[in-house]
C-alpha cells in the first residue's frame, strides 16, 4: 500500500502470524530501505508495481540483494522481466492479477502464489470482475493447469466473514488493504482515519484523477478506487485537453497533500470501508479477523451437521 505501509505496519501483521508488505511501489529505494529499517528483522516482504519497476529495475535488484525479503509481490504489468531475478533470489514470488490472461502469464513464469484481485479492492486495480466470480475461475484455472499454487484472495475482504467467504470460493488465503489504512501503525494522518471511518463504503469510485494529479502516467486499464469527495467529483469527466486545467489539477493537489486536506486528496479505499468502525493495533486486527473468521467456519460447519 503505497505510501502507508511501512516496516512498522509490515512487522506488526508480520509478528502476529501474517505477512506484512512493505509498499515498495513506484521503486524509490531510499524509502524503502528506510521502511526496511523500521521492520527490524522481521520476517516481510516488498510490494512493487510492475510497469513503474521496469522504468528503476536496479530498485528490485538491490532489495533482493541488500534487504534480502522473504517474498516480493509484483502488480500490474509484465512480471516476465522480474521473475527470475526474484525466483533465483529465493523469495516466494507473488503476483497480484485482475484476470484470467494476468494468471496464465503469472503461472507461465513462475509465480509462487496468485493474489486475484477483484474490483472492490482499495486502490490500483481494474474494472474486469468482482472477487466473488473471479476467484473461483481462477482457482479452477490453477487446476487445470494441475498446478499447486495458492490462490489469495483480494479486494473487498475485511473482516473474518470475508476471510471465510474467500476461503469457500477456494482462495487458500486472502491479502487485505483497506482495512490496514485504520491501523495504528499505518503512515496515515489523523485526518486520513477520521475521513475512512466516516464512509460508508457505497461512495468509492475508480478514477484516473489522483495519477493525472500527480504526474503518474498509468497504464489506461488501471484505476484507482477511491473515496469521492470533492475534488473527484470536480474533475472525474474532465478531459484535461487543456494544459492550464492540469495545472490547477496539480496545484490544488499538491497544496492539499500538505495540508492532509482530504476533500482534495483521494482516499484509497474499497468498497468494505463500511466496515471498519474504529483504528487498532495491526497485530491486534490480524489476530481479531483469523478469529472472526474461525468462528464464521465453525458456525457453518455446526449448521450443515446439525442438519444432517
Ligand atoms: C491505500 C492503498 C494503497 C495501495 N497501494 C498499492 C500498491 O502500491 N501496489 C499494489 O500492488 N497494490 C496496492 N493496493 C492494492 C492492494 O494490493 C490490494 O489489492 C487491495 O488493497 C485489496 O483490496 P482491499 O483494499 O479491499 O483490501 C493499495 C490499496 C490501498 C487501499
């Protein structure tokens, strides 16, 4: 989670028997060698976007040689000129897709775990399918393919009922983003809580506002989700064909990223922001949902019994 997953945030999920991603995102490794620091030993991994890697491929290098992580997740984009370098390093490659090409070509060179992501996700994704039809398909693909790879769920899940949804679908686990934005130890101000807590989960949208806003020249077919507000709302049909319409873009964005002003700035966020009611230790969080989602399998499992 680009921006707000930091070592800290890593170690705690980490330390509480998950595992934590630093966001290794867009390839500045000086950030991430800080954040690295700051997860002190434990075991974590890295996150990185595909497309922005290849423009700073020395980033991935020196993190597999220097920060030496026990997984690296790549999203959106050809893993192909990353995967062996992973693989070879003896990190478990993850590789996050939106579809059943992303997965063929996931399989094709390598990945250790799938991570589908559906189109409620927080964040960069696509508009392709939703978690519920997605992750079955590609459980069924992986199969087929008379492949042993674990599937992870993602997008939408964030709480133990999704976790036990997921797992039903035939996810062997699930990767949660949005609800980690509410955690003590995210890289979030104040403000940023206050205004996930105040949604209710049906205002999100995904949007090329906040890439355009900030120069990030994304692939078309990813969006981001996010929370509307005010400057989403202003400027989500905009074309942007003239020069002097990016430019306000650009300053009152900035402006607003200083200011933690979240009627300008886009919450990443997914459409189960509804659900999370209150900031809490990370480790706390990981430890309450694998028990929420015990007790939803545990329910169900008593019900079909008792009805035999
Ligand atoms: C604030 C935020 C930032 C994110 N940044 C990244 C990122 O840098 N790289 C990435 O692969 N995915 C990123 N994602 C998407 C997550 O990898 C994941 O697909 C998503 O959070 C799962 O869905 P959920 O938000 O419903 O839990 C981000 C998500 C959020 C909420």
């Amino acid at each position: 989670m680009e921006g707000v997953s930091g070592g800290l945030l890593a170690h705690e999920v980490s330390s509480a028997g998950g595992l934590g991603l630093i966001a290794g995102s867009y390839g500045d490794y000086e950030w991430l060698a800080h954040e690295w620091a700051n997860a002190a030993g434990e075991r974590v991994g890295i996150g990185f976007i595909s497309w922005a890697l290849s423009r700073q491929p020395a980033t991935l290098r020196r993190a597999l040689d220097e920060l030496d992580p026990v997984a690296v997740m790549l999203s959106f984009g050809d893993p192909a000129p990353f995967a062996g370098a992973v693989l070879s390093s003896g990190a478990i490659l993850m590789i996050q897709v939106q579809t059943i090409a992303d997965t063929q070509r996931a399989l094709d060179v390598g990945a250790d775990v799938i991570v589908a992501q559906g189109t409620e996700a927080g964040g960069h994704g696509t508009t392709n399918r939703a978690t519920m039809p997605l992750i079955p398909a590609i459980v069924d693909l992986v199969a087929e393919r008379n492949k042993n790879t674990p599937v992870v769920a993602s997008g939408g899940i964030a709480d133990g009922r999704g976790i036990a949804a997921a797992l039903a679908l035939g996810a062997d686990g699930v990767l949660m983003g949005t609800r980690f934005w509410a955690t003590a130890e995210a890289l979030v101000p104040a403000q940023g809580w206050s205004a996930m807590l105040a949604a209710t989960g049906e205002e999100t949208v995904r949007t090329h506002v906040e890439d355009f806003a900030r120069g990030r020249d994304w692939p078309h077919q990813y969006t981001s989700r996010v929370l509307r507000n005010r400057f989403v709302d202003h400027w989500q049909d905009a074309s942007f064909d003239a020069s002097a319409d990016l430019q306000i873009l650009r300053h009152d964005y900035e402006k607003a990223l200083v200011n933690h002003d979240y009627d300008v700035v886009p919450i990443s966020s997914s459409q189960s922001a509804g659900l999370i009611r209150r900031v809490e230790p990370a480790a706390d969080l990981v430890t309450t949902v694998i028990s929420e989602a015990e007790a939803t399998l545990t329910r169900l499992y008593r019900g079909v019994c008792s009805e035999r």
